[in-house]
C-alpha cells in the first residue's frame, strides 16, 4: 500500500526513473540472436527514442538557470559538465540549442520532441534560421521554419545545411538574389577577418599546423591537393607504402594530402614568392663535407633544425636550397648557387618530354613532380637533360632513401627496389 505522506515525483523525474530501470532489465542481454527484422525495427524505435529524449534533456536545460544558480555555476551548460562528465564544448552547444527551441523556433521544438526530426536535423534547421537576414519579416521566417520541418522528413543534417542556405529561394525567391548577395559577402568579410595560421615545431621532428582559411580558398586547396591522389592515379605507387616486411600498404587519404601539400610547398617556383631578406625565399643547409661524402651524420638548416644526409640531397634538387658546405674545422668551403638547378627551359623539356612521373607504374602528372639527377647533384651528377628524369614527390623522396635501389630501363622509367 501506497504511502500517503511520501511526495509525489514530478512526471519527468518519474519517467527519468521508469526509463533508467526498465534499462536495467535489459542489460546484459545480447541482441545476437534477435532476427534481422526485429533488429532492424529496435534500431528505428532506439534512435528515435533518443531523438525524444534528448528533446526532453533540452527543454529541461533550458529552464534550469535555477540549478546553476545553487551551485554557483556560471549557467546549465557549466552545470551539466561538471555534474555529468560531458563534453564542455558539446554542452554548451546543447544550451544555445535548447534556448533557441524554448524562446524562438517553437515548431521546429514540436517536431523535434514528436520525433518528427533528430538533435542534428533541429540543429541544423535553427542555424538555417538563425542565419536569415533581420530583414526578413516574420511571415517569411514561419514559411521557412516549416518548409525546412517538411525537408527534414527526407533528408539528413548535410543535405538540410545545403537547402538551408537556399530557403528563400523556395519560400521567398522574389528576395532571395538580392538578400544571397549580402549574406555572401557578409560570409567573406566574416572569413578574412578570422583567418589564421599556426605553426608549432613538435620535439620529433615534425611541424603541427593549425588555421582557418576562407570557404574558396580552403576549396581551392583541396582540389589542389586531390589532384595529387586523384582516382587517375589512385593505385599508384606514390600512395602505398613498403613495410619492413615487404608488405605494400595503402596510405591512408589524411597521409596521402599531407604529402601532397609538401610536394606543393617545395614545388613553388621562386620567382613568384615575395623576397625575403634581399632576395627571394630560400632554404639554406649547412653540412660537414666528409658527412655528404659518406651519407652519415646530419645536416643543419639554418633555424637549427636538423635533417638526414639524404633528406638534404633530395632538396638540392629543388628550387632555392644553398648547401653550404663545411670542412672538418667547420670553416665554410662553399656556398652553393642555384646554377645547379634545371632552368625553366630545361624543365619545360623534361615535361614534353617525360609526361608524367617517370617511376615504374606511376602516373603522378608532370606538374606535380620534381627534377631529380639520375647521377645525384653532390656525387657530380650534371644538370642537363640527359641526366634529369621528372619524379613525383614521393619517388624523390625514394631516390635519396639509402634504403632503395634505382635502376633506370631503356625506355628512361625508373624502377625502385627495396635492398634486402
């Protein structure tokens, strides 16, 4: 029997409570041996209960100032990840969200707890939205707020942040030219202005990179960047990789665009960078004599950082490095010039010439490789057509790897061998 005095729990807290025990009872029981149809329809009935319950957590968010102001947290949010363990990032995200829902886009808050759309969909639909010009009057807000509630029935967050974009085509198209004009060039003032880039030197030997670009720029890259691993090429050998144990592996695409931009770097001409210093931008690598000779030791850039014997070959092949070269006293022997590189003309020939580059099996395009001497520049190697063959970055890289026998055929391709 019941007992009269004992107080009565809110409704929500009460299906707070039914939920959580009724997944207790199911816990530890393994859907392994459900069939696929009932699989199938638990998967459909989970994720939309989810979807309701994380409406249900957000209206809740959204009217619990109260219990940030017990504990002297700054808001819900900071409640939330503190208490709960989240994200804090993700939970405050989950507060402007709930907010938005609770005081402005009430619809798109109905559907949202009905099921009819998912946490992403509502997201996405109130940042479409939020989005629309101030100018807009309120009867072309209401189209829009239900046109996109329609939309979501059919498709996902990607798609409805693309339709977003264009709503007024579709509810007001009589505006929307004129109101597309200013919110793009709004959007472009906006990424210059948070534009930035970042370089941090890591103790292993490598660099992290960090920024934010404008959209076309950061597109423009990209396509740049894609080319290189294009589906032209894609099972070429530049985007594999042999293992110790002779094993060939796929370079996996993140890997594949890092190489790419190192190729981009090192393959910018000279002549359009800005000068730097009195002249234009060059990389200067101090190296001791007897080290070059024996290919042991290192080789010092002129920030400090070190880089392999090999490394420093390989970029001797390239535009704007000036080996200095050092005796065993460390006095300057050499200052290099950059008359050892193929000029213009001679890459221009190289390119009619070669095609593409030109290792075994690869078809890495003639504008994304590099001219290589055949008989290496430091062991005397001339720099003339006849002892320069194009190499995409990753071959280069291969050719000044000690690790890598080159034999080049009669019809000039260049075949890679691991030593064993």
């Amino acid at each position: 029997m019941a007992n009269p005095s004992a107080p009565i729990a809110h409704p929500l807290l009460a299906c707070a409570e039914r939920l959580v025990a009724d997944i207790d009872e199911v816990r530890g029981i393994s859907p392994a041996l459900m069939s696929p149809s009932d699989k199938e329809a638990t998967l459909v009935r989970l994720n939309q209960a989810l979807a309701e319950l994380r409406a249900l957590l957000l209206q809740v968010l959204a009217a619990s100032d109260d219990v940030a102001e017990q504990t002297g947290d700054r808001d819900p949010a900071a409640w939330l990840t503190q208490h709960c363990r989240g994200r804090r990032g993700a939970d405050r995200h989950a507060l402007k969200l709930a907010r938005l829902l609770d005081q402005r886009w009430h619809r798109v808050a109905e559907a949202f707890a009905g099921g009819a759309v998912n946490e992403a969909q509502a997201d996405t639909i109130v940042a479409a939205l939020e989005a629309l010009p101030s100018s807009v009057g309120s009867e072309i807000h209401e189209k829009a707020e239900l046109h996109l509630i329609e939309l979501a029935a059919h498709h996902g967050p990607e798609d409805l942040e693309r339709l977003g974009r264009r709503i007024l085509d579709l509810v007001a198209p009589e505006i929307a030219d004129e109101e597309d004009k200013r919110r793009l060039e709004a959007e472009e003032r906006n990424a210059r202005r948070r534009t930035f880039l970042e370089l941090r030197n890591r103790p292993d030997g490598t660099t992290d990179l960090r920024g934010r670009v404008p959209r076309a720029i950061g597109d423009r890259l990209r396509g740049d960047l894609e080319s290189f691993t294009s589906p032209r090429h894609r099972e070429s050998a530049p985007l594999t990789e042999t293992t110790p144990e002779g094993e060939v592996e796929k370079l996996p695409y993140d890997r594949r665009l890092g190489e790419a931009f190192c190729a981009m770097i090192e393959r910018l001409p000279a002549e359009v960078l800005p000068q730097h210093g009195g002249t234009a931008t060059s990389m200067v690598i101090t190296v001791d004599k007897d080290d070059l000779i024996s290919g042991l030791g290192h080789a010092t850039l002129a920030t400090g950082a070190e880089i392999s014997i090999g490394e420093a070959r390989r970029q001797a092949c390239t535009a704007g490095i000036l080996p200095a070269v050092l005796g065993g006293d460390s006095v300057l022997l050499d200052l290099g010039r950059t008359k050892r590189l193929f000029d213009k003309s001679q890459r221009i020939a190289m390119t009619l010439r070669d095609r593409e580059c030109r290792a075994e099996g690869c078809h890495v395009p003639a504008a994304w490789t590099e001219a290589h001497h055949k008989r290496r520049w430091f062991d005397g190697g001339d720099t003339n057509l006849a002892d320069g063959v194009l190499l995409c970055s990753w071959h280069h890289h291969r050719a000044h790897d000690d690790r890598y026998l080159v034999k080049y055929l009669p019809n000039g391709d260049a075949r890679f061998r691991r030593r064993t």
